[in-house]
C-alpha cells in the first residue's frame, strides 16, 4: 500500500463521528482486504483500487449497493469476481464493523439517561435539537422569580 493510501485512509477515518472511528479501527479491514485481494490473485494496484473502493463505502461516500459493481469497474475483475470479493467484505469487513459500531452506540445510550420531557420537547419543537439541551425552560425560569 503507498503512502498516499495511507494518509488519504487516515485522514478520512478521522473525519467520521468518534462511534465510526471506534467502530472501523475494531476491525483490520485494510489488512483483510489485502487478503482478499490475494485470494483473488489481484496485483498491487488492484488490491489498492480494492481497498479504496472498501474506504469509499466505510466513509459513506458510496452506497454499498453498488460496490460490487464498483470493484468490476475499478479493479477491473468480472462481474463474477466481483461479486464474490463484495460477498467476501461483507463477510469479513462490513458486518464486523457494524456490529462494533451497533455495540459502541448502545453503549454510549447506556451513559445517556434521556427521559420522556426530552422526547416531548423534542417533537413539539419540530425536530429541532437544540429542545434536548439542558437549557433552563422558560416555565422553569417563571418558577424561580
């Protein structure tokens, strides 16, 4: 893998939300990408083009319904090929990361204790998040005067 690869991993894994970050770093997926891309006998462009094309769908810059036939594009492998490499990172890549990703969040919701006046405040503010602040309200305010 060339330096280039590396920073321009790096640099976008950082700019993902911290549960992300925590998430793709649980799995070695650059390190199972290149295994698959010798199981499948890839050179060491395609395997970069490989695990760009798996970088691309992590960052959430591309959907993953269309990696398989991203891989056929870019790695320049059949259709076949390509689907059964997609097969293989879902497998060893994708759901390993989002099961991490799943249990850094229910863990995080755990550390949270929202209660229902959240919820309401919420939804008669029309979706606006700053009602989950933990701002004085107004009724609270009229109390302390």
């Amino acid at each position: 893998m060339t330096e280039e690869l590396k920073k321009t991993i790096k640099k976008e894994i950082a700019e993902l939300p911290k549960e992300g970050q925590e998430a793709i770093s649980a799995v070695d997926w650059v390190k199972i990408a290149e295994e698959i891309g010798k199981k499948f006998l890839l050179d060491e462009d395609e395997t970069e083009d490989f695990q760009l094309e798996t970088l691309l769908v992590l960052i959430g810059v591309t959907d993953p319904e269309f990696y398989a036939v991203n891989i056929e594009n870019h790695v320049d492998v059949t259709k076949d090929k390509s689907a059964e490499m997609a097969k293989e990172a879902f497998q060893k890549i994708f759901t390993p990361i989002r099961k991490a990703l799943e249990e850094n969040i229910k863990k995080n919701l755990k550390d949270k204790n929202p209660n229902w006046q959240q919820s309401v405040d919420f939804i008669l503010s029309g979706g606006n998040y700053s009602a989950l602040l933990d701002m004085p309200r107004e009724e609270d305010s009229k109390d302390n005067i």
